[in-house]
C-alpha cells in the first residue's frame, strides 16, 4: 500500500510539473526536478504513455502530454465555476472595507464585463449593481482594469463605437488615456473617481487572469465618492490586488484553493 501511495503522488508531482512548463521535457530533466532515479522516471512515463496520457515527441527522446491528458483537461476546464471560486474573495474585501465589491467576468467577443456575483457593504449608502448585464470596458476602474491589457488598436476600435459612458461622460483624451492605461498595468491595479459607469461613485480593481494569461475578469470595489477614503486608497489596491491574484493562480493551475 505505501509503494502504491508513493507512486501515485510521484506521478501527480510528475503532472503538475509537466502542466507548468511551457515545452516538452526529457527524462534527466523530470529525474531532476522530482530528485528521482533516471530509470524511476522513465518508468513513470511509460505507466503514463500507456493510458494515451504522455507521448513521445517524434523524432527526440523527449515527452509531451498525450491525447488523453487533453481530453481530460477539457473536462476538467469545463466544471471550472469562477463565480464559486471568487466567493471567499469578495467576502474577504467587504469585511476588510466595509464597501460593496463585485466579480466581474470579461467577454472578449465584444469587450464588456458583466458582472456575476456581488457582496453588498453593510453600510446604508452602497450601491446595488445590475448583475449579468453587459457593460463597455472603457468605462470606471473595472473596464479599465481589462482595457489596460488589450492591443491598442483594438482600444482605438471601441472608442469609435461608444463615445459616451452610461453616465453621459466621454472618454479620456487618448493621450492621457495610453498614460493611465500603462500606470494599470505597472502597479496591477485601476481607480477611477469619474462615477462612468455609476453617477457618484468611485471605485478601485484589479484584473483576474486564467491559464496563458488570458483575461478572465476582476475585482471591483464600489465606493460612494463622498466617502472614499484617499488615505487609504493603497491598502484597499493591496487587498484587492492580492485576492485577483490568488484567484489567477488558482485558474491558471499555479497554486491551489486555499482551505479557510
């Protein structure tokens, strides 16, 4: 039985370091990193290639994920619930800020966020976000927390299609909007106090990001301008920041859930 156990935890250290890197890989290299024998690896992926789930490159004697692995993966892909995962989060942010926050899921095919899950602040004067309803990412700390990762031309684009946000606002001069988007992506996280997307209100995010660093949403703080607190604007990106983060792990497949 303990012979049985320790194969299979080689084998799923095995997995989880082929899944993080970027090629294929040759048996020294797995020998090394897992500090087993050659032959002890090379058996691990034999016991692999037999279930289709690793497959020799062809031509070299080096290893890639097999058919089997892929399907799996799809499946696995597919029973992925963000809005599940983000809970603890933003459960998380709120007891921290005492403000509303939201999860925020990015559509690429025509570049707006909508907004799937909420906890609302305790506080009487909060704002309630319209859930599931599609919203422009060139508006508010939220869009902008994605636009700041997409090609310019394709920021240009939406520009030209929507020249005012649903508070009647227009856009930043796009000087100064290349500027904002650029300090988004060096310190990781996006404020706007324009109230763009909601009369009022200001609002602090960070992007979340899946497996390839493809944009899967954000966090977003909605904060009554009258009370957002500038002194400690640094701590609530912090926090924000951290819990968009540990979130991208989880889904790119770096790290796992956490236990609270």
């Amino acid at each position: 039985m303990e012979n049985e156990r320790g194969t299979v935890e080689r084998i799923v250290k095995l997995i989880s370091y082929l899944a993080s890197k970027e090629g294929d890989v040759g048996i020294k290299e797995i020998a090394d990193e897992l500090q087993l024998p050659q032959s002890t690896a090379h058996r691990l992926i034999q016991q692999l290639m037999a279930l289709d789930m690793m497959q020799r490159v062809h031509g070299a004697r080096r290893y890639e994920f097999g058919p089997e692995m892929y399907r799996l993966g799809a499946m696995i892909a597919n029973k992925v619930n963000v809005v599940q995962l983000a809970t603890a989060s933003l459960h998380r942010i709120v007891a921290y800020t005492n403000e509303s926050c939201a999860l925020g899921l990015y559509r690429d095919d025509d570049a707006t966020l909508v907004f799937a899950a909420s906890v609302e602040s305790p506080q009487q004067l909060r704002y309630q976000l319209d859930l599931y309803k599609p919203v422009s990412v060139l508006w508010g700390a939220s869009g902008h927390s994605i636009l700041a990762h997409l090609p310019p031309e394709r920021i240009k684009s939406l520009l030209k299609k929507e020249p005012r946000s649903p508070t009647g606002l227009p856009p930043l001069p796009i000087r100064a909007l290349t500027k904002e988007l650029a300090l988004i992506r060096e310190q990781g996280f996006s404020v706007s106090k324009r109230g763009e997307k909601i009369d009022g209100a200001a609002g602090v995010s960070a992007a979340i990001f899946g497996p390839s660093n493809r944009i899967v949403g954000c966090f977003s703080l909605f904060i009554p301008r009258m009370r957002y607190p500038e002194s400690r604007e640094s701590d609530l990106a912090r926090l924000v920041v951290k819990e968009a983060r540990e979130l991208s792990d989880v889904l790119s497949g770096t790290r796992i859930v956490r236990s609270r």
